[in-house]
C-alpha cells in the first residue's frame, strides 16, 4: 500500500517539507521510533530538535518538537516518540509505515548541545521516557568523547519494556565505527523503573539525592567544578533537577552564555 492510497498517510506529492519514512520500529504499546530521509541541506548540531508534523484538517500541518536521535553527521534522521491515543498528532503519527511522508521542518534549535556547556570532566544525560531522544544523538557523537572523561547516560521509565530503545542504543554505540571504540571505555549507561521490578528501581532524583546513583557509579557526588548536566523529561524532572543542581551550586547554560548545566523544554504530546 503506498501513501497516496493509505487513508492515514500523508500525500506523497504536494507538500511542502516533506520526507520519506524509510523504518518504523515499534518497542511497545506506547512506543515506537522512525527514520526519515534527510533534506540535503540541513545542516543541525546533535541534541537540537526539529518541528515534525502531519498535514491537520483544511491541509493545516500539525507540528510537534520532536529531538532528532540521530547524530549530526548520520545521512538519515531518527526520532523517537509515544504513543497518545488522542494526540492531535502522535495518534495519527504512529501509524505511519516506510513510503509514507511526514512533515520535517529544516530549523533546528535547542539548548540540549555541547556549546550550551563550559568545559568538564564527567557528562550526565539524564532523561525519562522519551527524553533520551536528543542523547541519542549527543552518545553518538565524536566531539562528545573528546570534550569529556567520562560519559554518563540516564534513563529511568515506569517499566522494563521502555527502556528497550536505550538498551538497544547503547549496544549500536558500542558497535559505531565512528565512536564505538572511545565510547566501550567512556560511556556508561544506568538504567531505572519506578513501577515494574528491576535490577535497579527509583526516580532518578531521589537516587541523586540519598547518594544511590553515585555508589552505584563509583562517582563522588555533584560538584559544579567538574561535571556538566543534560536534563530531558517531564516538566516535573526538570524543575527537580533544577532545584538540586542550583543548590549545588550549578548555574544553567545557553548558546550565548555557557553553564554547568542545561535542560530541554520542548515536548511532544
């Protein structure tokens, strides 16, 4: 069935900014990821996202952010998204299958880069959910290994079955010919559910805060003189973790103005 003929598809002809899908995987019932074709011309930094969308009623698109998870030199473009049932657009979104077309804007932005921090030694990723899409570009890329000692991503999930994209990330990061090598001595992936049983069980902030996610690591606490911190979750983590690194002394970073720290503040629904 091609995408003209596919009733959820979006026209093959006609619409501006439109790209191929070439893959769509789905992990679980809420959850699926995708890969685009990639404009020519677009050029983006690893960790910034992009507008993507569908055409709504009256040919109106219906845009959402979404992180690109693939890196900044990949030829493709990744994404990775839940599944709302009435989403305005993730219930059409999910839908999708290779040779359908959806809407890609070429402007990408976010503060979720490397500019946006000064120099350290250790990197924290720290995501939920979904939120480990724009990591999935940045552990992925070179200048990621060269800036930091020591590489650290985060991904906690209410059940076992949403961590699978992270787990399958961390296992083509070790086979990349490009950054598998310094990645296999530098990166470090932890992993936790709030609601299913697992090897490792909490909300990633009360683990920061009773010292469980460093003696786990073998890491000293927090220290604002040599670790850098990414944040990419529920409105609710990243006000958390505001609250916890401010009061360590971090000061949050920008584009112009580099910090200790940034966090992202797009979402999709």
């Amino acid at each position: 069935m091609n995408a003209v003929q596919d009733p959820h598809a979006v026209p093959a002809t006609g619409l501006p900014d439109a790209q191929t899908v070439l893959s769509v995987r789905h992990w679980d019932d809420r959850l699926f990821s995708f890969r685009v074709t990639r404009p020519q011309s677009f050029r983006f930094r690893s960790g910034e996202f992009v507008m993507i969308g569908l055409p709504g009623e009256g040919g109106k698109p219906v845009l959402r952010a979404y992180s690109i998870a693939s890196p900044f030199w990949d030829e493709e473009l990744e994404f990775y998204s839940i599944k709302v049932p009435d989403g305005p657009l993730t219930s059409r979104l999910q839908k999708i299958r290779p040779g359908d077309q959806v809407i890609v804007r070429t402007k990408a932005t976010g503060t979720l880069v490397l500019d946006a921090l000064l120099p350290g030694r250790t990197l924290w990723m720290i995501s939920t959910g979904t939120g480990v899409a724009p990591f999935a570009s940045l552990m992925r890329e070179p200048e990621t290994y060269e800036k930091f000692g020591t590489v650290i991503l985060t991904q906690t999930c209410r059940n076992l079955s949403e961590l699978d994209y992270g787990a399958d990330l961390h296992r083509r990061l070790l086979e990349d010919p490009l950054v598998g090598e310094e990645a296999a001595a530098k990166f470090r992936r932890y992993a936790t559910t709030t609601r299913e049983p697992s090897e490792r069980m909490g909300r990633i902030t009360d683990l920061i805060e009773n010292g469980k996610v460093f003696e786990d690591l073998a890491l000293p606490p927090f220290d604002p003189a040599c670790d850098r911190v990414m944040i990419c979750g529920s409105m609710g983590l990243n006000l958390d973790l505001k609250r916890i690194l401010e009061a360590r002394g971090f000061a949050e970073g920008a584009n112009s103005r580099p910090g200790e720290y940034v966090v992202e503040r797009a979402f999709v629904d």
